[in-house]
C-alpha cells in the first residue's frame, strides 16, 4: 500500500531531517541509519516505486518517537515540511 501523499523522495528528505544518512549497502536496497540514535531504516531502490509506502512511513514515525529521535509533534512537523519542496527546516 503506498501513501500516494507522500512521494520517495520526501521520504528521503524527511529521513535526513530526522539524521539519517544513506549508507553503503550489499544489495539493491537503500539504508538509511541515525547512528546517534543506533536506528535503520531499510528501503526499495531509488526510483523503482514513486510513492512511500505507508508501512515504511509508520514504521519511521515508530522508531523516531520509541528512539526519542523526536517526539510526534516534531515528527509531524517534519513530515508536513518534507512535503513542501525548498522549504528550510529546524528539528
């Protein structure tokens, strides 16, 4: 089930807005990892799907409260601004 709202590339951006960098990887996925907070996030190869798919977007909204990465106000806040091209952001 994909988003349809929120397309891969914000959800790339939001990754990084949350401190994650895109890391090395054996296989055709994408890591993403927050070291600062020992959290991952695994996704499809870059330009294969054009939506996120909501699982991935729920299970990043999990990790990053459960981490305390962000609380979901932040989180929210983020979401909504990754989904406005060329806007600043402060965490």
């Amino acid at each position: 089930m994909f988003s349809e709202t929120l397309t891969s590339e914000q959800m790339e951006k939001l990754l990084t807005l949350l401190g994650y960098r895109l890391t090395p990887s054996k296989g055709p996925q994408r890591v993403f990892e927050n070291p600062e907070y020992d959290a991952m996030m695994l996704l499809p190869p870059a330009g294969k799907e054009k939506y996120a798919r909501v699982e991935h977007l729920m299970t990043l909204r999990r990790i990053a409260i459960e981490k305390g990465i962000v609380d979901e106000a932040t989180f929210e806040r983020l979401l909504d601004q990754a989904q406005h091209k060329g806007e600043s952001v402060a965490a």
